[in-house]
C-alpha cells in the first residue's frame, strides 16, 4: 500500500505473531496521522495476520500504547504476543 | 535495586549478596525453573524470547514499583532469555527487609507484575521435536499455570 504522504513505520513481531507472519519485522508505510489501527490493519493485509488476535497488545517505541494512539514516522511498533515471562 | 535480562546462567549466591545488609533480618529468594512437563507434554528444554529494550524497562519498573509499595526491601531480579536446559533458572528475584512479610510479599508481587506485563515469551521444545509457543491465556485442559 502506498500513500501520498506516507510515513515509514518498523513494526516488530515476536513469538507466535512472528511465526504466523514468516518473519519478525515488517516496513510499511502509513499514512500521516495514522493510528496504531492503522498500522494494524496494514499487517492483516499480510499472510497468515489472520492468526492475530481481534486486538492485540501493542507498543509504541518499546512502550505499552493503546490501538488509537498515533504514529509517528521512524516510530517502532510493537506487536504483543500474550506475555509468558517468569 | 536492579533488574536485568541475562543470557548466561543466573548465579543465585550473587543476587543474595547483592541484597544483604546487616539491616536485613529476612531475604526472600524466588528461582523459576524450566519443568518437564506441560499440559501433560513431556518437555525437553526450553527457548526464552524477549522484546530486550522494552523487557528490561518493563522489568526496571516493576522492582521500582515494588520497593515503592515495600518501603524498606532492596530488590534484584535477573531474567534469563536463551536456550535452557530442564532445572535451569529462567528467573530469579531476591528481596532483603528487615522483617519476614516485606520480604516475601514484595517477592510475590515481582513475579506476578513480571508475567502479567514483561515482554518475554517462552517456546517449548518437546521429546517428539516439536516446539510451541506458550500462551498462558489460553486454557490449559489437564492443570493450571504455576
């Protein structure tokens, strides 16, 4: 997908995301003022997105953020597997 | 206080030093291990995955937040990421206090904070091969999540 002004993004995947995915980082473009939504809805275009939950866990420059914040260019979105530390 | 992602092997001796003090009467000390068997599945090792930068400041804020809400304890917590052996210590958290119920309670409320939010995840390796990625959320037919 390209946009007019678009906005490059890196969004990470990790564990069982990376594995749905094929691969644990992606480069896309987003359009200015795009949200963490928009970023998502993004990826579910991908193969095998359709293993992501309906609302993930996310991060936004190694930080919890929520699915309405927004994005800015350069930033570094995550995508969070349910945790299982310890 | 301190916390840290590791990949080698964590020495337990060195984290209770790290905490002792003449002015602690009790230490608390929580060691997670790699177990042999999950849901009923035999497993053979295990793979520690996580997200590094924001893992460790996850990690930081919840000890800080700890020795914040138990005045007194000096808290230290390393996380181990890597292959590990079956016994190996994924995790552990050593907590000094004056006093007994400091101690444990801040202990507690580390390893609960750091598997309800640290960004780390843990694949499985089984005797047949095969690996999995664990989802604690999903439901476990056979027993409950230590």
């Amino acid at each position: 997908m390209r946009y007019r002004s678009a906005m490059p993004v890196r969004v990470l995947l990790f564990a069982s995301y990376a594995e749905a995915l094929g691969q644990d980082e992606v480069a896309i473009d987003t359009p200015v003022h795009a949200t963490v939504a928009d970023v998502l809805a993004h990826l579910r275009t991908m193969p095998g997105a359709d293993r992501l939950p309906p609302q993930p866990l996310v991060a936004i420059n190694a930080r919890y953020a929520r699915i309405g914040d927004a994005v800015h260019a350069g930033d570094e979105v995550a995508v969070i597997p349910p945790v299982a530390g310890g | 206080m301190r916390a840290a992602i590791v990949t080698q092997p964590i020495d337990v001796a060195t984290l209770l030093a790290e905490v002792a003090a003449l002015g602690h009467g009790a230490t608390s000390l929580f060691v997670g291990t790699v177990r042999d068997t999950h849901a009923g599945r035999h497993v053979t090792g295990m793979e520690y995955k996580a997200y590094e930068a924001m893992a460790l400041h996850e990690l930081t804020a919840v000890v800080a937040e700890a020795e914040a809400t138990f005045p007194g304890t000096q808290i230290v917590c390393e996380h181990r990421v890597g292959e590990l052996t079956l016994g190996e210590a994924s995790v552990v958290i050593a907590v000094a206090h004056a006093h007994r119920a400091s101690a444990f309670d801040a202990c507690r409320f580390v390893i609960e904070e750091l598997k309800r939010r640290v960004p780390i995840w843990k694949r499985e390796h089984y005797v047949d091969g095969t690996r999995a990625w664990i989802d604690p959320t999903a439901p476990a037919p056979r027993e409950a999540h230590a």
